[in-house]
C-alpha cells in the first residue's frame, strides 16, 4: 500500500530552511553594521580633531581682549609664526623683506575667537581701522599695498572652537582717534563682528 504524503508536511522543511536563512543573513548585517559603527567611534577616539561637528550649537563671537603698543612687525612675526618665521616674512611680503621693514612699529591686537557649528570649515579673520570722528575706514600707512592686504585678512583653516589670535596693525600714534574693528567671516557670510574703544594717537583712552 502506497502512502499520499502530505503536501503541507512536504513543504514545512523547505519553508524553515528558508525562513533560517532570511535570520541568519539580517543577523549578519546587523553584526556588520554594528562593527563598522565601533570603528568608526574608535577611530575618533583616536583622532578627536577628524570628528564631524555634531551641529548641536551654532554661532560665533570675537572679542578684542588686548591691543599692545609699539611692537614691531619682526615680533609680531616671531611670537605669531615661531616655529616658521622667515618663511612667514616672506609670505607676507612676496619677497625678502628689508631690515626696514621688519622693523616698522605697529600694534599687537590680541583676538580672542569662539566658533560652534563650524568645524573643519575655513574662518576668515580680518580687521579694518576707522576714523573715530569721521566713523569712515582708511589704510595705516607704513606697509606695501599687498602686504598690507595681506595683514588684513587671516584665513584659520579649521580652527579650535576657542583661541586667541594675533593681529598686526602699523602705528596709529600720528592717526587721531582712532578705532579697529575685527570680523569673522565664514563662505556663509559674517560670523561675528568687535571694535575695540577708542585709540588716541595710538593708545586706548581710559
């Protein structure tokens, strides 16, 4: 006597074989994604300055915290750029620069800076002296035209979210009154924006 199999019970081995494997596979990609997820987080345990911004907070501020008289522009160069000095002076000016030059006097502005939301994006640092009565901006002289422009306009390429930067103006002894004004600016525009007080004949007044 021949007996009918069952058609269900036929099917039912094949169908959780099938049903394993769909298990297995989904369990794998979760054990392969959760690997890739604790590398990723090692690796920036390691490496803290490669970690994405998380965008939690974003803005900026810049603040004159200090403006030191007479300091030439070799000083400046050698406290800012310590580590690459001559190359920086002639960065600066395109060329070697003279002795004359190196030591022109000027003022040593101390910039702090506070960035969120920006990291691994290039900030601009830049100032502008001002005219305190006429409120109108103008160029110290003292310095070639490039070089000038130059000193203006600092580019931080991904800087720390806090930090004190340095800034050279020439003298502003024979100028009047006078004010400068910082500006931190982003490809997005302007970030944040300080004047300082007052100088008279290059000295902050009380």
């Amino acid at each position: 006597m021949t007996l009918l199999e069952d058609p269900e019970t036929t099917a039912a081995p094949s169908k959780r074989e099938s049903e394993r494997g769909k298990t297995g596979w989904f369990a794998t990609v979760c054990a392969l994604v959760a690997l890739a997820a604790a590398a990723v987080g090692l690796f920036w345990d390691f490496a803290p300055q490669f970690r994405p911004d998380p965008l939690e907070v974003i803005g900026a501020d810049v603040t004159i915290a200090a403006i030191e008289p007479d300091v030439t522009l070799e000083a400046w160069l050698r406290k800012a750029r310590p580590n690459d000095y001559a190359p920086a002076a002639r960065e600066l000016f395109g060329r070697e620069p003279s002795k004359a030059e190196l030591a022109l006097s000027g003022h040593l502005v101390y910039v702090r800076i506070q960035v969120d939301g920006h990291k691994h994006k290039d900030v601009a640092l830049s100032y502008r002296v001002f005219n305190a009565r006429s409120q109108m901006p103008f160029d110290p002289l003292g310095l070639p035209d490039e070089a000038a422009s130059r000193l203006r306009h600092a580019r931080l390429n991904a800087p720390n979210e806090r930090s004190v930067q340095l800034l050279w103006i020439p003298s502003l002894e024979k100028e009047g009154d006078t004010f400068i004004r910082v500006e931190l600016t982003s490809e997005r525009g302007l970030l944040a924006v300080s004047d300082s007080g007052t100088l008279r004949s290059g000295r902050l007044r009380g």
